[in-house]
C-alpha cells in the first residue's frame, strides 16, 4: 500500500508484446535532492527490471529450491512407509 499525496513513480512499458504489461518503481522521496536526471532514474529502473528478468531475483534456497515432483515422491514414499509399518 502506498501512503501519502505525492508519490514519484516511474513505469516502465515494453515494447515488445511479452507478458508483462508495465514495471512500476516508486522512488524514495529523498530522490530528488540527490541530483539524478530523469534519464538516470530511468536507466536505472530499466537495469534493475532486466537484471531481475534474466535471473538477478530472489534465489530460492534450502527446501524451496527442492522441485515439486520430488516433493510428491517423497510425500508418497513416506505414506507407503509409515502405512506398511502401521499394518505389521
């Protein structure tokens, strides 16, 4: 949720037709004293949205990073388990 009146906001829109229509970035509100012109903030936000894209984004780790279909193997294997030793 965005709070307050005046908000800097950048959108970006792709030309190409991908699936994402637009990218926003709120800029913090001390970005304007630190004397970047519109063309850095938007080099900028076209870096990060890229860099996010080609793989930059959160990296999963630990259990998450564990594919799904393992996930169901070793939930089933588990259940045949315990079934067979609750059936003895």
């Amino acid at each position: 949720m965005v709070k307050g009146i005046n908000k800097r906001v950048v959108v970006i829109r792709p030309s190409g037709k991908g699936i994402f229509e637009e990218a926003i970035f709120i800029l913090r509100g001390d970005a304007a004293q630190t004397g970047c012109s519109a063309d850095d903030i938007l080099k900028e936000a076209c870096s990060i949205a890229n860099n996010y894209m080609i793989g930059g984004g959160r990296k999963r780790r630990g259990i998450a990073s564990i594919p799904a279909p393992i996930f169901a193997f070793a939930g089933a294997a588990l259940t045949a388990v315990v079934w067979l030793l609750t059936s003895l």
